[in-house]
C-alpha cells in the first residue's frame, strides 16, 4: 500500500489516486487521516500542543536539541521532520536516539534540498530505520509520484531496493506502531 | 659467460612460447574491461500529462529541459539530452539514454510551464519506440 505522507489540500485526492497512492495525510484533515506539524522551539511547547490535540498524527519540527529530544522519547509524536533549518540538531547523540527508539523521520520535498536529502540517506543505512519523503502538495502539479520519488533518492546515491523500500513501506510504520515488518 | 648467457636466452623463450601457448589454449585468462554500460543505448520513458490547460509538444520539451537543468544542472542536461517524441491524448513518449533516464524520471515532477498547471507523472520505460507506441495505445 502506497502512502503519501503529507497533503496540505485534500481537494487533490483524485490525481493522488491517479498517481498511484492509495492513501495520505493531510493537513486540513478533511479526507483521509489528518496529521498536525508544529515548529517546536522547546518541549513545553510540545507538550502543551499536544493536551490541546488528542486526535491527529503529530510531526514536530524541533529547532533546538531540547525538543528534538522530547519529539524522539514521547509516543504521541509520530514523526520528526528534517529541513534545512533544523539540519544542524541532528547530532549523533540525538541520531543514537533516533534508532533507539524507531522514530521516523520526514523529509517534505517541497522546495528540498539536495544536502538535506543526502544526508538523511545517508543516515538511514545506520540510525534512520523508518524515513519518509513527502510532496507536501498545496496544488495537483506539486505531487511527487512514487517513481520520481525513488529515481530522485536514487540520483542522491540511494540503492535502489533501498530507496523502493523506504518509499514503500516506512509510511506504514506511522499506521503500525508496535508491529515490526 | 658466453655459455649462461645463452642458457638464460633460451630459458626466457621456452617461457615466452609456453605463455602464449596457454593463453591460445585459454589456460591463462586475461579478462578483459569493457564498458558495459553503452551510453548510446536508448531509452524511451513514458508519462502522462494531468493538466486542465492543452500544452503543446514544445512546451513540454522545454518545461522537461528546463526540470531536468534544475535538478542536474547542464551537465546531466546534456548527458540526458530529452527529447519529446510524440504526444497522443493524455500521454508522451520522451527519449533519452541509459545514463540520464534516472534523472530525467526524478526531474519530471519539477517541470513546469508558465500559466499552465501540469504534472507529468512516469509509468513505463522501454528500450525501443516501437514498444512505447504501443503501451501508450498506438497500433
């Protein structure tokens, strides 16, 4: 089963059938599971977000080490987003952290960045065990399709069983939680 | 002197007739580096077009140059060299080669042509036009 991870206008549900995926999130919550990103600048804003959002899946982008860290330990979070701005966070203790625990990790590939898209490959052969890479379409023509997606890590130096892998199967681990597949 | 110098002379040639003796009789295998990725091999990547808008083969072609320029810069531009082939209905036919079609697929979702919404979405990628025409439904 095909995922796209995140969606900002549901109204594109039927070029996303389309495409090839057959299920998303999105951020207006109207079709499909709804998911929630916040920029976090410390823990206490995540925890006060989440008293006020019991429903939704959580993606927190931390800015600093502090939310990073709570993001990664708190159960309620489902992933954690990777960009540019908050690229120098990721050290290897907060990466250790990341494997401990099996926190996903997500990039949004509108507007990415080759660095930030190396480095996440790179980081998946060793801490990242569940990375996800999603269009984060406001419109029809901003969607990635899944062959791209794949063609695109490859080109970033992905193998690319790897790369089927992750845009495959790493949006199912956010649907199965304890399960190991 | 003259005598072991002689002996070496004759020595070395008994060698040099033995190595190629086993190299014909393929005793000795000399294997030999080919590249075997040919660069010249084409490939012919189908997609389709999602647009509310007509667009022209020639704006495809260019918002396709351009995506994969975005993306690889001139060089991989110029390795990939695309070329839009044909357009029938909602689907195109974009040649490229062996080398530049990875990019040339990644790229696909970047290209975009002013006033006009699309999405080129790629399905197949085949190794000789014929096959293309009839995946897309020309017989």
């Amino acid at each position: 089963m095909l995922i796209e991870t995140c969606v900002l206008n549901s109204k594109i549900f039927n070029v996303l059938k389309f495409v090839g995926y057959d299920y998303f999130l999105s951020e207006d919550g109207l079709m499909g599971q709804k998911r929630v990103t916040i920029v976090a600048k410390n823990s206490k804003s995540i925890i006060n977000f989440l008293k006020s959002n019991p429903k939704a899946l959580v993606f927190v982008k931390p800015l600093n080490v502090d939310a990073l860290k709570y993001a990664i330990i708190s159960n309620r979070v489902s992933a954690v987003v990777l960009s540019s701005d908050n690229l120098h966070v990721f050290k290897k203790t907060m990466l250790n952290l990341i494997r401990q625990y099996d926190k996903p990790v997500e990039v949004q590939l509108r507007n990415f960045n080759s660095l930030v898209l190396r480095k996440i490959i790179v980081w998946s052969y060793k801490w990242i065990k569940y990375p996800l890479f999603s269009s984060c379409a406001s419109n029809f023509d901003e969607i990635w399709p899944p062959l791209s997606k794949i063609n695109l890590l490859v080109v970033h130096g992905a193998d690319e069983e790897e790369a089927v892998k992750w845009i495959y199967f790493s949006p199912q681990k956010l649907f199965s939680k304890d399960e190991h597949f | 002197m003259n005598i072991f110098n002689l002996i070496i002379i004759i020595w070395l040639s008994a060698l040099t007739v033995l190595v190629l003796l086993s190299y014909r009789t393929k005793v000795i295998y000399i294997k030999k580096i080919k590249n075997k990725r040919d660069i010249k091999a084409k490939r012919y990547v189908i997609f389709d077009i999602i647009s509310e808008d007509n667009v022209e083969l020639k704006e495809i072609e260019e918002a396709i140059r351009n995506a994969v320029k975005e993306l690889g810069g001139k060089l991989w531009l110029e390795i990939a060299n695309p070329k839009v082939i044909m357009v029938y209905q909602n689907h195109g036919i974009v040649s490229t080669n062996r080398i530049g079609y990875k990019i040339l697929i990644a790229s696909l979702p970047l290209a975009k042509i002013q006033n006009k919404h699309v999405l080129f979405v790629p399905r197949r990628t085949t190794g000789s036009l014929k096959r293309a025409k009839k995946l897309i439904g020309i017989k």
